[in-house]
C-alpha cells in the first residue's frame, strides 16, 4: 500500500477519505476576497454585463439582426 506524504505547512486539495468540507472562516474570507474583487472592478463588471445584454438581444433576434446590418451596410454603400 502506498502512503503519500504532505508538507506539514503545504495546501492540498486532497480530502484523503474525509468529508470535503469548508470552515466558517474561510468561507468568511471567500466572501471579503469577493467582495474587495466586484469593487475594485465594477466598471468592469458593468461594461460586460451590458455586453451580455447586447448579446442576448441580438442572439434572440439573430436574423432581424443580420437584415438590418446588411440594409445599412448596403444603404451606406449605395448612398456613399
């Protein structure tokens, strides 16, 4: 049988036959990392929540979309 050994000060993902659970505290430090992350970033986070609402319109209406564009790349063209 084979033991594996780990660091005494190391991480390891490994619940080596135990219940795989998380602790009070770190869930605690999960949510303030999180937290300190949508604030550093809410510009950000703002911009790519309008482009996934831009998206979603337009993949909805996928063919209105494709019409249009060619009407007014083809309106462009015509009249320039």
């Amino acid at each position: 049988m084979i033991h594996f050994t780990y660091p005494a000060q190391g991480w390891s993902t490994a619940s080596n036959g135990l219940v795989a659970d998380t602790s009070p505290g770190e869930l605690e430090a999960l949510g303030q990392h999180l937290d300190s992350c949508q604030n550093k970033h809410r510009h950000l986070l703002s911009l790519h929540c309008a482009a996934q609402k831009l998206r979603s319109f337009m993949a909805a209406r996928f063919v209105t979309t494709v019409v249009v564009a060619v009407v007014f790349l083809g309106m462009n063209i015509w009249l320039f």
